[in-house]
C-alpha cells in the first residue's frame, strides 16, 4: 500500500491522476478485510469457547476428553464438588464427593451432561498445565491435566438449604445481590450423580417422569408466582403514582368485585381499610386487584418486559423463559388474576431471585454467575469472571419504597416469623394456586437480609405444600440462620 | 510419536506461515533486486516445508502409500512452478507465484486431509491450469485483437450463464454447474474473466452515457441471468466488479451511487423473493447466543472456528469433516478448526497481498484496456475471497461461494490460476518494456 503510494507520488506524470478511483476502492477493501480481521478476532476472544461449548458441538468435545484429564469443579473455599479419578486400569470415573447435595447445579457430564458440568464442558477440557508438563506429557503419552473451576457456591449455605427443604420438592436459589454470584441452588427431588450412568434408563423411563428428578426446578421449573408478583404490581403502580401512593387507602371486605368478575382474600380474610404498605405486607388480594387495576397494562407490561420477562437471560445453565400472558386483549378478569399472580404468568425460581437481587441492589439487575475463576492444576489463575451488570432497572427512591414494604412483610404482614432472628430481613410471600383443585397451592417466599446493606438474596419455592406460605419461609430462615450463625 | 509430530508440525506450520507473510509485505521494503530475490527464495523454501510437514502429519495419521507419491507430485509440480515460470518470463512477479503456489499448496492439503481423491483431481486439474497458463503472457503480450473481441466476450459470456440457467443441474438450491461428457464445469467461474474483459472493451475508450448505458444493459442481462439461476454469490462478484470498473473508467462516484441504489432494491426483492436468501440473511441476524443451540450450517462452521481457537486442534486433531460442505465453500472454517486464527489471519493477508499485487499491475498499466482488465480481476478475486470468509464466519450472510486456488472445485481453480497469469502477463509486458519494477 505505502509502496504503492510512493510511487504514485514518485511519478507524478507516469501516474496520471487516472489512478484516484482505482486507490479509493482499494483503500475500501482494505478497510473492509481490516474490518473482518478485527471481527474474527473478537468472534474468538468473546464467543469462540461459547460456540466451542455447544451441546450441537459435543463430538469436537469428547474429542477434547480424549487428551486431557477433565478438571476439578471446585465450592468457593476449594473444597472438592467433582473430580475425576483414574482406576488401575486407566479407566476415568467422574467422582461428585458430595453426592446429592448439589446434584443439580454441578450436574453430570455422562449422557449428554447438565448443571455446570456442561455449561462449562469446554473449559473443564482444556488444559494451561506448565510447558514443562505438557512436554512431558507429550513425550511420554500422557494426558494433560484440564484446569479447575472454582465456583462461587457456598457449602453451609447449600446444605443449609438443601436440609431446610427436606423431603419437600421445591427449588432454592440464593445469590449475592450486589454481584450475581450464586451462592447455593437446591431442587427436588434429586439424584445422585454418581450413579447416573446406573439409574439413567431409570430416570428417564416413563414411570420416573412424574419425579422429574433430573429437571433443575430452579432454573426450568415454571411455576405461577403468586402473590410475589405483588411486587411487580406495586412498583408499576409506584411508577405512575411516585407523589401520591402514600395516599392509596383500600376499604377490604375479603373480596373485590369488578364488571362482574369476582377475587377473594385468602380464606375470605376481611383486611379492613389498607393503605399500599399494609395491603403489601399483609398480602390483600383485593386491595391488589384495585391497584392493578388502576394501573395502565402497557407500564405493566413494558416493567415486566425490563425485568426479563418474556425473554432469555444468560445463564450458563439450561433454563426457562417466564411468561407474563397479558396484552392488550386481555380480559378484565385475567388482568385481575395477573395482577395478583395467579392466571397464566410462570415464573421460575431462578428469575424471582433475580427480581428480588435487583431490589435488594438499588435497582441494578446483575448477570447470574456460578463460577469465580479457573485455574490451572498448580493452582494459577487462569481466569477470573467478573460481576456484569445486565440493566439498572429502578430509581433508588422505588427500591427505597419497596424495601420499606417488605420489611414490613417481615414486621407486621405475613413473614413474621423472621421477626425477632436477629438479623433484618425484608420479603414477600406468596402462595400460588395451581390446577384445578381447590387447596393446592405452592409456597413461595423472597427476601434479601440485612436490610441496611444487602448480602443474600434468597428465592424458594416448595411445591404443593398445601395451604399458605408458611412453608418457604422457614426454608429461608434455617438458610439465613446459617448464613448469620454457622 | 504421531502425537509429538503432529503437535511440533501444528506450531512450525503456523510460525512459517507467519513468517511467509510478513516477508510479503516487508519485501517492499528492500531497496535492490538482490535482497529481493533473497526474500522470495526464503518464501519459496516455506511453501516446500509447510507441504512437507503437513504430509508427513498425514502420512502417520493415513499410513497410505499413495499419499507418498501424491506428495512426490507435488513437491515436482511446486518446484517446476517455482523454478521454470521465472526461467520462461525473466520478468515475472515472483511474490505472486510465490502466493499462487502457497495458496494451491494449502488447498491441496486441506483437501487431502478431507477426501485425497478429490485432492488428487484438484491437483491434475491446477497442473492444466498451470500449463495452459504459460501461453497467457505471450497472448497477452503479442495479441493485438484482445482489445477487439468485445462483442465476442460479452457474447460468450452471456450464453455460458444461458445455458447453465437451461441446462444447469440444481445442487443446493442453486443452478451452479453443467455437465458435458461426464464432465463437471462451472461456467460462471470462467464468465468472469470474459465479463472483465467484456467491459474493459466498452469502457476503456468510451465512456459516453450511452456507451455507459449499454454496457449497464449488458452487465445486468450478466447479473439478472445469474440471480434466475439463484447463483447470488455469482451475481454479486459481478455486480461489484461492474460497480468497479465503472467507477475507474468514468470517474463518476454518481453512476455507483446510482448502482447502490438499485443493489438495495434489488436486495430487499431478493429478500422477499428467495426463501434461501431470506433464511441466510435471518440467520446472520441471530445472536451468537441462539445459533449455539442450532444445527444450522453457519452454527457448524461457528463452532470448528470456536473449538479450533488461536492456534487450532492441529492438522488431522480436529473434525472438519462435519462442516457442511467443508472442501469447498467452507473450507476456511476447516483451515481454522485445525490451524487456528493465526494462521487464518495469515491467509486472508496473503490473499490481500495478492490482491495488492493485482491493483499494482493496474495502477502501473498506462494501456487503459489493461488497467481496466486487471483492476477488474483485483476487485474479483478479493470481493470473492471476502464472500467466502466473510459468510464462513457470519461476518455477512452466506453466499455460497468458493476460496479461489484453495476451495474444492476444477473450474475454480483453473479459472483462479489463469487470473493469475493474466496478471503476470500484464507485469511481464511492462517490465519488458523496462517501465516497471515490484
Ligand atoms: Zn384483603
């Protein structure tokens, strides 16, 4: 280019100014492939391991497995959650010391693998060992040693809630809302994933279906949110009425009546006159109705909407889009039963911890990530993932409001047996009916602890636990419990 | 002992090739002919180790005999190439038979490794291409009525792509090649050169508007019979190297901006048109995030690029084979997948370089008819080179069409090499003259 330049300049009449177009076009085609080599390299850098990680790309990654020792997948303090051990007769076992602890979140890698296990397959395969080892490893044929994961799961607070749900199926997330990192995610029912090559067939023959115990219930289970959409409501409510929601008084008689179309109080509960805070805390179904109601659809849907409703989120797991079922179309009635969370929006845990993050966080939604950093068998870093911020979602006075009203929840309303723990914790129950029966219903509870300064957000939902929310809230108690005391 | 070789074999094949490519461009910066050659024998000497470690890595990983001799085939070929061309023409480009000879030599091996059969056939074909390729310099050194076959080029040109629309067979979804005697061509591979030389005939006198006007009426019976055939790769390469010669002969930027118009147009009916293109330009439009949970051929060629990263799984360590199409209009995903990024890099720059060395012939030719001629070619060969990297890696949709000297495909690669005499043709005539030097 520059010679060609010089020569152009060189010859001023042997190159008559014949020449312009022909170098314009060909200072565009360099812009272009300048252009292109710039994009391949970004390909690489941000999405290459990405697209390497494909479950459509599995072939180039037992391939992978067939010169590296997959690595260690490691809990926040180092401790061991998978390995891989070689027999005496050279032959490789995935090894979970934990069992079904967390079966769900490390996953397996047999079969196709699941949880973090596939998420980060790739990465589990590749080697950065020394040169030295590698060498050598080259020279005596043998497999080079595939860097570990260490996460940013928390051991006491896995087992804190894996016991706390017991034999209950439900699913748990706990995240730190300030960066994203999870810290503990339960489902079940569970397996064990060290006998998964065993009891494959088993799971996924038609009579364990009903278990679904391989579903990770909180990431893919989609369940109606119940009154925890409240919280949603509220702050569309809040956005059209930042001056005057403190005026809002609500005269509850156990049930709201609209066009016809009628909405109780659980247990027809008479909830007297309510302003917002109360109807909050104390989970007035009616009251609920009548903000809902008050609110314009499109805020409501435009907030859901920014909140990742209706939309995928990255998550190194496999996981469930929620859907939010109203448009314009919508009946009065469905529009009543959204508003309060029943209808036909589904949420998954996973999501409602989100949510419940972004307002423990001054409105600032962090990318969900499980893992901390990689490195080599010697222990070098390799990689260190940062926190992301995905959006900034609400204004600090909304998130003010409704830290207001959750620590009420806890105070005066519907949680308060997480009064007195000991520590502040601010939430909101909810209580999802589901099916046609009467009495069946999920129990939800999300909360974030210490109020002041937020540490652990939590999301839980156990399943068909019968009446109320008194279920998930114990849950999140023995986890907060642990979280404060162990 | 095959893990060792291979793995040595993998970092030297991507060290020379980078060290080929930067002399390349450092060349220019060497004052006499003496440092000069120098360069070009140490550029040689790399196209003779990369083809000998790549078949040694092959050789161990086939153990086939008749790799052996098909190596000895072409160690002969490169060396006759490399050695007789500048004996025959003194005054030839030797940097650009240096790329011609890497460029064939990748392909040559990138296919073996994929189908040796189809290399073999590869092979025989650039060694015609190559013979008939020696005649070119005199022709276009001694034959005066080059100029003058106008009508013929355009003609011809014209009833090739004709008869690939009537006779054509469909692969694909579109009509592309023709089969004569049980032989397989692809016209419009050929069409090209006479289409450069089909407007470098209206134009490099005339460029009244309506000299203009017919040529445009010619160049788009070109295009529109193209795009009948759903052959859109072609009728793009065409399209912009008419937009090209067209800019450079008249010197108006309206014509071309006139010429961008009707493209959009023509874009969105094409869009709407052809259920193939509607699907390439959706699929380019997807996130990275989507196509990682797709089967698509895109999302293939995505994922050998991803897994082969910087520095590739090593020649014979990855899986090219389940790249859609992978010895031909993928194949630098495959050249990625088991050589890497770098080395990719290193190949789009020397096809850059090629091209440099084209638009240099064309900015030193005072003869109109043959800067016309040559610039023509330049914008071909690069526009096509971008197509096929560019879709490769959903830079811009898929077009479907070849690598030219490398990719899979006889009338590619024999219409690519005599591009390249052309070219060298064109330096030949004006060294010899004594105007010119590289
Ligand atoms: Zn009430």
């Amino acid at each position: 280019m520059n010679k060609m330049k010089k020569e152009v300049k060189d010859n001023p009449k042997k190159q008559p100014r014949n020449n312009r177009e022909i170098l314009i076009l060909t200072y565009f085609f360099l812009a272009i492939f300048v252009a292109f080599i710039g994009y391949l390299i970004y390909f690489q850098a941000a999405h290459g391991e990405d697209m390497a990680n494909s479950p459509y790309n599995r072939r180039r990654q037992n391939q992978l497995a067939q010169k590296v020792v997959r690595g260690q997948i490691m809990d926040a303090d180092g401790e061991v959650l998978a390995k891989t051990e070689i027999d005496d007769e050279g032959n490789e076992v995935r090894v979970y010391p934990y069992g079904n602890l967390f079966s769900h979140v490390v996953g397996y890698s047999m079969n196709g693998g699941s949880g973090l296990e596939a998420g980060y397959n790739i990465r589990l395969l590749k080697s950065h060992a020394s040169i030295f080892d590698r060498v050598q490893n080259l020279l005596s044929g043998t497999k080079n040693i595939g860097d570990n994961m260490v996460t940013t799961l928390d051991r006491r607070l896995q087992e804190a809630a894996y016991y706390g749900l017991g034999d209950s199926r439900g699913a748990v997330v706990v995240m730190n809302p300030k960066t994203g990192a999870v810290l503990a995610m339960v489902s079940k029912p569970d397996y064990d994933p060290n006998e998964i090559g065993e009891l494959w067939d088993y799971y996924t023959s038609e009579d364990s279906q009903g278990d679904s115990s391989l579903l990770n219930r909180a990431t893919q289970g989609l369940y109606p949110p119940g009154s925890v959409f409240k919280v949603m409501t509220a702050l569309a409510y809040l956005r059209e009425n930042d001056d005057k929601y403190e005026d809002y008084l609500y005269e509850c008689t156990g049930s709201i009546n609209i066009d016809g179309e009628v909405i109780n109080c659980y247990h027809n509960e008479k909830h007297g006159t309510v302003d917002m805070k109360h109807a909050f805390a104390e989970s007035c179904n009616s009251a609920f109705v009548d903000i809902g109601y008050h609110v314009d659809k499109q805020t409501l849907i435009r907030l859901c909407k920014s909140f990742y409703f209706n939309s995928k989120f990255k998550l190194p797991l496999a996981f469930s889009k929620s859907s939010l079922a109203i448009s314009r179309a919508t009946t009065t009635y469905q529009i009543m039963q959204t508003v309060i969370g029943q209808g036909e929006t589904l949420v998954t845990p996973m999501h409602m911890a989100m949510m419940i993050s972004t307002i423990a966080n001054d409105g600032k939604m962090m990318q969900p990530y499980f893992v901390d950093h990689i490195e080599n068998d010697a222990g070098t870093t390799i990689k260190t993932y940062k926190p992301k911020q995905m959006d900034l979602l609400l204004t600090t006075r909304e998130t003010e409001i409704m830290k207001e009203f959750m620590t009420a929840v806890v105070q005066e309303g519907t949680a308060t047996s997480l009064r007195n723990s000991g520590y502040t914790v601010a939430g909101k129950t909810g209580s999802a009916e589901y099916g046609t029966k009467k009495g069946s219903s999920h129990s939800w509870f999300i909360c974030f602890s210490p109020v002041e300064d937020p540490q652990i957000a939590i999301s839980v939902i156990v399943e068909g636990a019968g009446e109320g929310s008194a279920y998930a809230v114990p849950v999140a108690k023995n986890i907060l419990d642990a979280y404060y005391y162990d | 002992m095959t893990s060792i070789v291979t793995t040595a074999a993998n970092y030297l094949i991507i060290i020379i090739f980078a060290v080929y490519t930067y002399l390349g461009f450092h060349v220019f910066k060497k004052k006499t002919e003496e440092e000069r050659r120098h360069i070009y024998r140490i550029q040689a000497l790399s196209v003779f180790a990369i083809s000998f470690l790549a078949y040694t890595v092959l050789y161990l990983h086939t153990e086939s005999l008749e790799l052996l001799l098909y190596y000895g085939a072409q160690t002969m070929f490169f060396l006759a190439v490399l050695i007789a061309f500048p004996m025959i023409y003194k005054n030839c480009s030797r940097l650009l038979l240096n790329h011609l000879c890497m460029l064939m030599s990748v392909g040559f091996f990138m296919i073996a490794r994929l189908d040796l059969e189809r290399s073999v056939r590869q092979f025989l074909i650039a060694v015609a291409g190559v013979l008939i390729s020696i005649f070119v310099p005199v022709m276009i050194n001694k034959a005066k009525f080059l100029k003058k076959w106008t009508a013929f080029y355009g003609l011809f040109g014209f009833a090739l792509l004709a008869a690939v629309f009537l006779l054509g067979s469909v692969t694909g979804g579109s009509k592309i090649n023709v089969t004569v005697h049980g032989i397989t061509l692809a016209p419009s591979e050929f069409v090209k050169i006479l289409f450069v030389f089909f407007i470098a005939g209206m134009l490099h006198k005339n460029t009244s508007f309506r000299r203009v006007a017919v040529t445009t009426l010619c160049a788009a019976a070109h295009v529109l019979i193209l795009v009948l055939s759903r052959d859109l790769g072609g009728a793009l390469i065409l399209f912009v190297v008419y937009m090209s010669m067209l800019y450079a002969a008249t010197k108006k930027f309206s014509y071309v901006g006139a010429g961008l118009f009707c493209f959009s147009g023509a874009a969105v009916a094409a869009f709407y048109l052809f259920s193939h293109v509607r699907i390439r330009v959706l699929t380019w439009t997807t996130d990275f995030d989507v196509l990682k949970n797709d089967s698509s051929q895109v999302s293939q060629s995505l994922f050998a690029i991803g897994t082969g990263s910087w520095f590739g799984s090593g020649f014979c360590q990855g899986l090219p084979e389940t790249i859609p199409v992978a010895v031909s209009d993928f194949i630098f995903a495959a050249i990625c997948e088991e050589f890497g990024i770098v080395f990719a890099i290193c190949l789009i720059l020397v096809c850059f370089s090629c091209f440099l060395m084209f638009v240099n012939s064309s900015l030193q030719i005072k003869d109109n008819f043959y800067k016309l001629v040559s610039f023509g070619l330049s914008v071909s060969f690069i526009f096509q080179v971008f197509l096929t990297i560019g879709g490769d890696s959903k830079f811009i949709p898929l077009t479907g069409v070849t690598l030219p000297l490398v990719s899979y495909g006889g009338s590619s690669v024999l219409s690519s090499v005599i591009v390249f005499a052309i070219i060298q043709g064109l330096y030949i005539m004006k060294r010899s003259e004594g105007e010119v030097h590289e």
